[in-house]
C-alpha cells in the first residue's frame, strides 16, 4: 500500500496522539457515559423505567452507525489537518447532542397506548432515533480517532474506556447536583471541550472556544426550567398533583438521587392511603404524598405524638397480621412490656412502622433502600411525623431489604412487606422485566430463617383479575414451608383480599381455630374477603397449593399466568406473563394502569427491539454493504472477531451489573461500579497490549475467565450479601479489575492489525462491533428471563472463543509478530538444511 493511498483513506502518516488529544478521547467518551446514565433517568420518568434498557442499545446503535458511514465516506485529510477534522466534529457534535436530546424530551409519548395507537409507535421512534444523536456524534469522533492512530490503538482505546469508567462514577456524584436534565447537558459541554482540546494548537482554537462558550450558556438557561422539558408519562401517579378535586396543589419538595426523583406534594387533607384499602372513611387526615420517578407513590400521615392518632390503622388490610396475633390498638404509652420485635422492609412514608407501634411492637427495625426517602422521615419531615425516626422504640436503616436479612443476627415476631416495589417496579407490567430479590424464593427462606417460633411474615401486593401476583407469592411460600420439612404447610397460610388489593400471612406454626376466626371476623367486618382460607381451602389459592402434587401441576401449567416461584437467579418476580399471550396484545387496556392482560413490559421490549433492529440495519448494516474488502482480509472472519467481541462485552457487563446490583444492594451502585471499574480495567488492558509481543495466550485465558468469574459470581457471591460494605466493594472490584484487564486486550490487538492490513475498514470494524452489540443488548434481557442471569457468562465465553477461532492463529499476529515468526522459521530450515548437509 503506498503513502498516497493511505494518506486517502485517512490515515495520518508519522503521527502520534498527543496527551491533550487522548484527554479529548476520554472527555468524549465520558461524555457518553453521562449521557448514557443521565437518559436513563430521564425516560424512567418521562417514559417507565423499562425503557432504561433501551438506552444502552441507543449508545451503541449510534457507535455503530457513526463507524459504518466513516468508513464509506473514506474522508480525505493530512497529518497536519487531523486536529482540525476532530475539532470540527466535535463542536457539531457537542451542539447536535444537546439540541437532539432537547428535541426528544419536546415529545409527548404515552407508552401504554403503544399496540393501540399508530402515532404512539411513530412518536417513540422518533423519540428513539433523536436519543440516538448524542451517541452518533460521540461514535463519529471516536471512529475518526480510532482510524486515524490505528497503530496506536491501544493508547487511544485506553483513553476511550479510562475516560468511560472515570466518568462513570462522576455522574453518579452529579446527579444530586445537576439533575438528569442537567447531567445531559453536562454531557453535552463535555463534547465542546474535547473539541477544544483537539482544537489545541490549531487554527481552530478561538472558533472551538466561542462555540463552547457559547453552548454552555444555553445550557445554563435550559438547566434552570427542568419542568418544562422533564414531564412524566401521563398515566403516572404523579399526575395527581395537578389535580384540584382531589385536593393536591402541586409539588412542595424535589430531590434527585442516584436511586431516582423524589417529589413530594403539598400537604393536603384526604381519606387514609396504605399499600391496601381501608373500608372507614369517618375522618380525612393530613398527608403528603411522595413519588419516586413519578410512581412508586407511598404517602406521609401527620401525627402530633403517638402512631394511634391515625383511627384508620386497625382498619387497614394491612392489619391482618395483628388480627391474627391478636394485637390491641391503642396509644404506645399503654403497650404492655414485651411486646413484639417487628421489621419493616420498604419504610416508605413511615405507616406500617406506624401500624406496628399502635398495635404494641416493642421495638421496630426499618429496612429502606433509598436513603433520600429516609431524608425526608429523619430530617425534612421530622415535625409532621410526630419525631417517628427519634423514637428509642424506632430504628430507620437506609438498606436493601434482602441485604439487611442477611446481615442481621436479629429474629423477629413480624416482618412486613407492603407494597413494596424494588427498584419502583410496578404490577401494570410496565416493569415486568426488573428485578425483585425480595419476592424470591431464596428471599422467603431468609424471612422465615428470621422469624421467631412464633413469627409471622405478611406481604401485601395488587391481587388482579385473575390473581397474579399474591397468588404466585403463595405459591413461593408454600414451596418455602416445604423446603424446611413442614407438613401440611397450607396450614400455615392465610390470605386476606380486598378489591385491589391481598395480602399474604405466612406463619412458623400452623394458623390455629383461633387466630383463623379472628381473621375471619375482621374480613367481614371490614367488608374484606378470604383469598384463601386454611379453615374452608377453595378457588384458585387452593389449586396452587394443593397436596397432591399431580393436581397441581396441572393447575399451574393450564393458568393464564405464570406462578412458579422467582428466583435470584432469574428475580423477575413481575414477569408472569407467558409468551404464548402474545396474541392478546391488540386487547390491551390502556385505562387500567394495575390490570392490562398483558405486561405492557413485554410488548415494550418487542417494540423496541423491532424499532432498534431497523434503525441498526439502515445505519450500520446497508451501508457495510457497500464497502470493498481487501483480497488479503477475509471479511467474513475480520467481521465475526469483532462482532463476537462485541456480543461477549456487553454480556458480561450485563450479568456483572446484575450480580453486583445484588451484592451491593442496589443497582445504582451496580451500574456504577461496572462501569468504572470494568471500563477502567479494560483500559489498562488496552494500553498494555500495546507493548505485547505475543497475545495468542489471549485465546485461552479470556474465556477461561469470564468462565472463572461468572461460576465464583453464581456460587459465592450471593454468601457475601450480609457482609459490610466495604467487603462487598473490595469483592466486587477483585472479580471485575482482573476481568476487565483482559477483555481490553482483544480489541486494539484487532485493530492494530486491520489498521495494517486495511486501514479503511477500522471504521468498519468498530461498526460491526457496535451493531452486534445492539443485538446482544436487545436480547440479552430474554436470554435472562429463559435462562437465568448465569448463562450469560457461559454465551459470552463462547462468542469470546468463537471471535478468536474466526480470526485463527496466523491472523492475530501484527506484521512484526508475523515478521518475527517468518525470520524463526527461516532460521529453523536453515539450521535443518546445514544438519542435512
């Protein structure tokens, strides 16, 4: 290949990556870190949280797109102009990224009307194809890097994935002071100020500089009016704040945290709201009501002094497993002593601790994840709770409920769960595909392991029509009563119903005549029902339960819904839909936002898919087509090194995150520690195969390891939930830094060697990486809904073992290894021919 045709295709001759030019690789791709982060919680709230997984398609079909039309258009630039090119693109990129993403949030979609209304699909295409702006002009200046100082691409990936990871854990810093909307446009400005240092030493330093400028005054503007571009999906709960007839002004108080949007409304006077129903409405009572993302509603009750002030308590379903022991209401200073020990998971506003201490709870632990909600209870909302969170009697941990479980010595008499929706999961089916470790079947071993002799574990959920979710949690105890050896566990379980809303009572020994009657009683009192009544079993609860093990397996396998118990494996508790439902899609109900027949979630996930496949093939694929591939390259192999590169990248990153989201407690801590600490990893890796003289051995041991890592991650990780925090970090960054290290060695070794073979085509090769990773991100949630979360370790070791077969052992040489093993094996005949002679 000659120098003018290098020089053509656009490839700088003689020159290196200055260190202010890989600053500006790394601002870029931090850059879309952020904006990856940040958009996701922006569509939680603007869309539901299920459209979260559509952002890291979004990422990388703009990668992809931008390496794919890079390599067609073989733009024509010399050595001395190449800052210049990657200034230009920048301060286009960095103005196109704002002004897209600002576009976006301008469209108003209502997901639920997604199988109904044509416009809908229109809409969230065009909602989708601007979200993917950001990504194409971060992939285009990368691209442009990555082709230009192909034969150092190690220094330039290192810089690319040290800058990701660095950036990843800044915006989780961010984001309480920015806001998402303000994380994103933070994102933005970060693009202008690669540019500029691009721009460093060039003619195009003042233009860069006043562009940026510029752009991060309008940014500031935007930044100050997050209510005119942030608004949530209409059929949110948090639409009810703009409601005067029911007697909410507006929104009193804001906060953003890595867990989500906190809003809290006025106080305003309203009958009593629970996670049940409550059959009194003698009395209206104070209360603020609080969203998470716009849902998740739970609510904040004033008290002037003491729990019993709130009349409606013993009048709640919620209240069943009071009844059931047999509890008195009233004021906390006549409670006799000894009373139970009682855990609360899902504190929320604070009313089932409330619940707990007017019916003589001695002492009360709450469990709750988001520590901006326990904020609001300690400090904020101190005055209107009545001091709840000083109480001696009271003690409010900011933890994951599974976590807590296992780290605590403590057993209790009652351990409650009301409504709680991990990760703000809620039963429309919006969430269907997130994750609940606390509706488990491991989960309910943990509850029960922690009850004393005479304990009770009560769960209130959405009971639907026909029953879903408190049906599949009764199935799951059952199989748990089993596990531990009891007889006739149907015995030791009761579930009340009201019309929304059941709730499960599971007990260590049997439910007697007694507390059954007292049940009873209080369900025809409150004009409630018995799902399933251990006195009189009948209906579907008793089908699921039933003794005979041959009646009901054929009950489970003929219901409409799946009901086998969730596990941490597969912890898709809300995913009860069977695919064979599909076909009712068309009979979706938009207007129930807790009854659609199918999981809106499901449909989401096709929708999108389909959606993110088209826009992949249009941009990345067609245009692949019309490249020429040098004769000495075979272009099928070139393209499945790097596409199973691709595919096996994003697995790992994907079970990683779920692993170390329940290690850690939450995802944000997930996501986070991932992204930094394998996308810094993975650049260290990058910039030491760089100085390798041989990486065959890469064949071997990179499988090998993420095999080693996702057997340790299945069998020992999930021992380690009860440890402190600081040993689950250490844990986590010891499984994820040596595994990052060497899943970043195969890419620049690729592209160091297609740069010398045809540079033309490392555009190419980062398109094809890029379109196979939309593919593994669009499937790779299935992948764990059929197979557990496991076996994306095990795919992604294959796709590792097959990119490394395709490219075979001759073609993962650079020139000077394959020079090196020519002058070998020339010195070896020749010593064979003197011994010869």
């Amino acid at each position: 290949m000659t120098e003018d045709t290098v020089a053509s295709l656009g490839a700088p001759l003689d020159d290196h990556p200055r260190g202010v030019d890989l600053l500006g690789v790394a601002l870029v791709s931090g850059a879309a870190i952020s904006a990856q982060i940040a958009l996701t919680r922006v569509l939680s709230i603007t869309l539901w949280h299920h459209f979260a997984y559509l952002v890291v398609g979004l990422a990388l079909l703009g990668f992809g797109t931008a390496g794919a039309w890079l390599s067609v258009r073989r733009v024509r630039f010399e050595t001395a102009h190449l800052r210049q090119l990657l200034a230009s693109r920048g301060r286009w990129g960095a103005v196109a990224s704002v002004a897209s993403v600002l576009l976006a949030l301008l469209i108003r979609v209502n997901p639920l009307e997604l199988f109904r209304n044509s416009s809908t699909l229109i809409a969230l295409s065009l909602v989708i194809a601007l979200c993917t702006v950001p990504f194409l002009a971060v992939g285009v200046v990368l691209g442009t890097a990555l082709g230009a100082w192909s034969q150092h691409a190690g220094r330039v990936y290192a810089a690319d994935l040290i800058g990701g990871g660095a950036f990843g854990g800044l915006a989780v810093v961010l984001i309480p002071f920015l806001g998402a909307l303000g994380l994103l446009l933070f994102a933005g400005c970060a693009v202008g100020v690669a540019a500029l240092c691009f721009a460093f030493g060039t003619d195009a330093v003042r233009r860069t500089a006043l562009v940026t400028l510029a752009l991060a005054t309008v940014c500031l503007g935007v930044g100050r009016d997050e209510d005119s571009w942030i608004l949530p999906a209409p059929t949110k709960e948090i639409s009810f704040y703009h409601r005067p007839d029911v007697g909410i002004r507006s929104i009193e108080y804001r906060e953003w945290t890595p867990h989500g949007r906190i809003d809290v409304s006025y106080p305003f006077d309203g009958p009593p709201l629970v996670a049940g129903e409550v059959n009194t409405n003698s009395r209206t009572y104070r209360v603020r009501a609080v969203t998470q993302d716009g849902s998740a509603p739970t609510t904040i009750h004033q008290i002037e002094r003491d729990p019993s002030e709130l009349e409606f308590l013993p009048h709640s379903s919620t209240a069943a497993v009071w009844v059931l022991r047999g509890a008195k209401f009233g004021p906390t200073s006549e409670r006799a002593p000894g009373g139970p020990r009682v855990l609360v998971i899902g504190v929320g506003g604070g009313v089932d601790v409330m619940l707990a201490l007017a019916h003589g709870a001695s002492h009360v632990t709450g469990a709750e994840i988001n520590p901006a909600i326990l904020g609001l209870l300690k400090s904020r909302y101190l005055d209107f709770t009545g001091h709840l969170a000083e109480r001696p009697d009271v003690d409010l941990v900011n933890s994951e409920g599974r976590t807590f479980v296992r780290a605590t010595h403590e057993r209790y008499d009652v351990i409650q769960l009301a409504g709680v929706d991990t990760f703000t999961a809620l039963a429309s089916g919006a969430y269907s595909l997130a994750e609940a470790y606390v509706y488990t079947a491991q989960a309910f071993d943990d509850y029960l392991a922690h009850l004393t002799d005479s304990g009770c574990l009560s769960v209130s959920r959405l009971i639907l029509q026909p029953p879903r979710e408190t049906l599949r949690l009764t199935v799951t105890a059952n199989e748990a009563l089993t596990r531990r050896g009891v007889r006739d566990p149907w015995r030791h379980i009761a579930v009340l119903r009201t019309k929304q809303w059941a709730t499960l009572l599971v007990c260590r020994q049997a439910i007697t005549k007694e507390q059954r009657d007292r049940l009873v009683g209080f369900a025809k009192r409150e004009r409630f029902g018995m799902a399933f009544d251990p006195g009189a079993p009948s209906g579907p609860f008793a089908e699921a339960i039933v003794p005979d093990l041959a009646r009901r397996a054929r009950f489970l396998s003929s219901y409409p819904y799946r009901l086998e118990p969730a596990t941490d494996e597969a912890p898709f508790f809300f995913d009860y839909f069977k695919w064979s439902s599909l076909l009712a899609l068309p009979q979706m109900k938009s207007e129930s936002l807790y009854g659609t027949n199918v999981p809106i979630g499901h449909g989401v996930l096709l929708g999108t898919v389909l959606v993110t496949l088209l826009l992949a093939f249009f941009g990345i694929r067609k245009p692949l087509q019309l490249l020429e591939i040098p004769p000495q390259l075979s272009r099928r192999r070139a393209g499945i090194y790097f596409a199973c590169l691709g595919v096996g990248y994003l697995l790992v990153e994907v079970a990683l995150i779920q692993r170390l989201s329940f290690l850690l407690g939450h995802p944000t801590y997930g996501l986070s520690v991932v992204l930094s600490g394998l996308l810094a990893a993975s650049g260290l890796g990058a910039l030491v195969s760089q100085r390798l003289r041989s990486a065959r051995w890469l064949r071997f041991v990179v499988p090998l390891v993420v095999l080693l890592v996702g057997l340790l991650s299945w069998r020992f990780l999930p021992g380690l939930v009860g440890a402190s925090f600081g040993a689950r970090l250490g844990v986590s960054l010891a499984a994820i830094l040596p595994l990052g290290f060497v899943l970043g060695m195969p890419f620049p070794r690729g592209i160091r060697l297609l740069g010398e073979r045809a540079v033309q085509l490392v555009p190419w090769a980062f398109g094809v990486n890029a379109f196979f990773t939309v593919l593994a991100s669009a499937f790779a949630p299935m992948f764990a809904l059929a197979l557990g979360f496991s076996s994306l370790f095990a795919l992604a070791a294959a796709s590792y073992a097959a990119a490394f077969w395709a490219f075979g052992r001759g073609d993962f040489a650079t020139s000077e290894e394959q020079h090196t093993q020519t002058g070998a094996r020339e010195q070896s005949a020749a010593a064979s021919a003197s011994d010869a002679a």
